[in-house]
C-alpha cells in the first residue's frame, strides 16, 4: 500500500468533508500501520469512517488497512464501487450475528452495524434485539481474540429512556425508566444491554471500550424517505414538494452534521479517557415545524411550503410514544470536540449532495 498514488474519487461535497474532519486535532498518529474493521459498513456513519481512514492513506501516507464488513454484498458493491479495487480496503461480507471470520490481524474495531429505521423496529424487532446483542458480543469476542488496541460502540439517545420532564438536556448519567414488554422497546433495550455487554468486556477481559452516544444525525448518505423526519423532509425538497409533517411539528431535535459527528466518534476512539460520551450538536437546537420552514426559505425558488399530514395509524408504533431529551455534549466539549457546521450550511450541503443523484 506504501507508496501507491491514490486520491479518492467522491462528491466535492464529501472531500470537503473528510479535509475539515482530518483536519482536527484527532491523533491520527494511532492509527498508522494499523487494520481497522468497521461494521455496517455502506451506511452513512460508517461510510464516513471509511472514507476517512482512506483519505488519511491518500493525504498523509498512513498505511491503514480498511475492513469494511457488510451483511448485502452486492449492495456494498454498488456503494462503494471502485473503492473495491484499492489494496487498502477490503469488503467483508458477513453477519455480525455470526462469529467473524477473519484471520489477520486487527487493531480497532468500530461497531456501527444496527437497524435505524422506526418500520424495522417494528417488522423485525427479533433481528434488531439480534443485530445489537449477539452481533456486539461477536465483534467484542473478535477484539478479545485480536487483542484490539480500540473498540468503539455506536450507541443512541434512546437508551436514556424516558426524560424527566423537567430537564430539557441529558447528560450521561441521565437514566430513565421504558417500559420492556412494548415491541418498540426492541431497539433501546438492546441497545442498552449492548452498552453492559461492552462494560462487561472491559471488565472481564480488558477489552479498551468507548461508547458513543449520539442523535439525530444528517448529511450525504442519509436515507430519503424511509419515514424518518428529516430524510422524508430532505426528499420533499429535492423533488420540489411541499414538506409533509405528520405531526403538530412541536417535537424537538438535536441535529448534527456527519462530519461533526464523524470527528467526534474519531475523538472519543482515539484522544478521549472516559467510557462513554454524548455526540450531538447542542446549539442547532430546532422544532420539527421550524425545520420544515426552514427548509422551505432556504430554497425559495421551489416555491414549497409546510404542511400537515396524519399519519397512517399502522406507522405510528415505530415511533417513540414518549419525550427523549436532548443530548448535552459538554463533557465532550470540554474533551475537545466542537461541532463547527451550522443547520443552513449541513443542509445546504446535504441537499447539494443529493441534487446532483435525484434527477
């Protein structure tokens, strides 16, 4: 891989991304010579990882070996495209419910792998109880076996559970009661448990977890119209269309960019001491309603304004049926990390990047 001339082939919109997140003041340096296994890999968090590690071999000669595990080949294939023929990364295409099989070695592994749309909560709660237990205790008991110098969990707000109604903000120790017999539950209970079983590990055999918590997340890669708020919005805008809400919009979100997120997840992998960090952007700060009209200035040539639409009863269970707070990222902060993308600018990026696919 030394010496080979490379630079990666993506969207300007990413490459300005992946120059600002290695930019920061990330150790990279731990990362040189090393093989860094990244779960989930064609979603757009983790995507983001791989892209950056393959950007530092380009910029910086960092000699990383990237693999990238996916449970669709062929969707992976299409993704990731002639990513495929670099000697630096490699796909691996294989369920993390079951043990992985790789024989070299490997130094950290970010596990990112995990349903993330409220219909699959509800279609496939036994596959997401799955996805987030035994596929965590498999990529642990592979750290263990590699003896991983890293291992980073990608956990969610929602194991907070249920917020006191008198806190706006969350905190890392804010922890409230969900009720375990809902369906829904599937995806924070396992979630939660995952965190214990990442706890446990470091416990018993000294595995070197962080946990990263994190929310609403949005840039290129991000699923349009899966029934997600804010894809659903993005989808609206790109295809000229009034921006439907299926609620009153009073409800609250913590939006960050990928690439702010992506720099903290890095941050707490390799700069950061404690065990577990909230990752959110806690100034853009902005109601549902609010980002619906948001997004209808930001594009006043398309002339679509914000409407109201029930939603079907069916899709309703997919959803939480109580408060999360918002996540409070200022022991992360105090780290480090700053979230450094306003709303107007990650969405203009986001929609950007999307207007030059959606024809």
């Amino acid at each position: 891989m030394i010496g080979e001339k490379r630079m990666l082939s993506l969207d300007s919109v990413i490459l300005e991304d992946l120059q600002n997140i290695t930019q920061s003041s990330v150790s990279w340096d731990k990362l040189a010579n090393k093989t860094v296994l990244i779960t989930g890999a064609s979603g757009m968090i983790a995507s983001y990882l791989c892209y950056t590690l393959l950007y530092l071999n380009d910029t910086k000669q960092m000699n990383i070996k990237v693999l990238a595990l996916v449970r669709n080949g062929e969707k992976a294939k299409k993704h990731f495209g002639e990513l495929l023929s670099r000697s630096d990364f490699q796909l691996l295409v294989q369920d993390v419910c079951a043990s992985v099989r790789y024989e070299e070695q490997v130094d950290y592994i970010i596990h990112a792998a995990s349903q993330a749309s409220p219909c699959s909560f509800v279609s496939d709660p036994v596959g997401t109880i799955a996805a987030n237990t035994i596929g965590t205790m498999n990529m642990l008991d592979l750290a263990v076996d590699k003896k991983a110098e890293g291992f980073l969990y990608l956990s969610t707000r929602e194991i907070y559970g249920k917020a006191d109604s008198a806190k706006d903000f969350i905190q890392e120790d804010d922890y409230g009661a969900m009720d375990p017999t809902l369906v829904r539950s599937c995806y924070p209970e396992s979630k939660r448990m995952s965190e214990t079983i990442c706890a446990s590990y470091a416990h018993q055999y000294g595995v070197h977890c962080k946990i990263a918590r994190i929310a609403h997340t949005y840039g290129p890669g991000i699923a349009i119209g899966d029934g997600r708020v804010v894809g659903d919005f993005i989808n609206n805008v790109l295809h000229d269309q009034n921006i439907q809400m299926n609620s009153d919009g009073s409800g609250v979100l913590g939006l960050t960019y990928l690439s702010d997120l992506v720099t903290g997840l890095w941050m707490v992998l390799l700069n950061f001491e404690d065990f577990v960090y909230n990752i959110s952007n806690d100034h853009a700060i902005i109601t549902v309603k609010d980002l619906a009209l948001k997004l209808c200035a930001l594009y006043p040539e398309k002339n679509i304004h914000a409407t109201f639409q029930e939603i079907d009863p069916t899709q309703k269970a997919g959803y939480l049926g109580h408060k999360v707070g918002l996540l409070k990222s200022d022991k992360a902060v105090a780290a480090g990390w700053h979230a450094m993308i306003s709303l107007d600018d990650g969405f203009r990026r986001t929609i950007d990047y999307y207007a030059r696919r959606v024809k």
